[in-house]
C-alpha cells in the first residue's frame, strides 16, 4: 500500500509541476490533493499516511532545494568562467543575507518550511511510537 501511494504522491508531483504557476500554489495545490488521495484511498489509515505525505514532501522539498539551490549554480557559472571558487565563509555570509533580504517572503524554500515540517513529524513521531 505504501508503494502505490508513493506512486501517487510522485505522479502528483510531476503533474502538478507542469502547471505553470507559482511555487507557493504548487504547494498549496499538492497539499490538497494528497490529502484528499490518502481520505479516498487510505480513510482507516489517515493519520499514518498522512504522516507518511509529510516525510515525502519533507524529502522532496530538500532535494528541490539542493537542486535550483541559486548557490550550486553560482559555483557552476563560475566553473564554467574559469573563476576562483568563493570559499566556505563567503558562502556562508551570501546565505545570511539573502535570508535577511527576504522579507517580502517571495522565496518558498525559506527556514520556517523545513522547521514546520520537520517539527510537525518529530510532534506524530512522539505521539504514536
């Protein structure tokens, strides 16, 4: 059963992602549809599933993130360039500030997306173990 879900939850993703919207409303409308998949599919065992759905999107929110990470492409150009890489520390205070500067909250892979999700699945992991 877990398998066929995982199999749903990544053909979600791949359709939804072909939609051209922006990425908060690809969250929000995969949200949506996984819990109304694991609610048809899955009704007796809603909250396993449902914990499962999170540690999924947990995953591929860290993948999409090490992916369109604007930092790899910024080694990449510079490869390419034949420029010096930038070190660790540099790295590290490019990252702070565009934390920083990101006010208007238009960036989605932002600290509080993975704090929420990581400390919703610690809170049902504690509950049901």
């Amino acid at each position: 059963m877990l398998v066929i879900y995982s199999l749903i939850f990544c053909l979600l993703h791949l359709i939804i992602n072909q939609l051209i919207i922006t990425s908060k409303n690809k969250i929000i409308i995969l949200f949506f549809s996984n819990l109304l998949v694991i609610f048809i599919l899955y009704e007796n065992f809603f909250l396993d599933y449902f914990i499962y759905y999170l540690s999924l999107q947990y995953l591929f929110i860290n993948i999409y993130t090490i992916r369109y990470s604007s930092i790899r492409f910024l080694i990449l150009d510079r490869i390419v360039a034949n420029k010096t890489l930038p070190d660790e520390e540099w790295l590290y205070h490019d990252r702070i500030s565009r934390i920083k500067n990101n006010q208007d909250g238009k960036i989605i892979m932002q600290n509080k997306v993975f704090f929420i999700l990581k400390n919703i699945i610690k809170y049902l992991n504690f509950l049901f173990k």
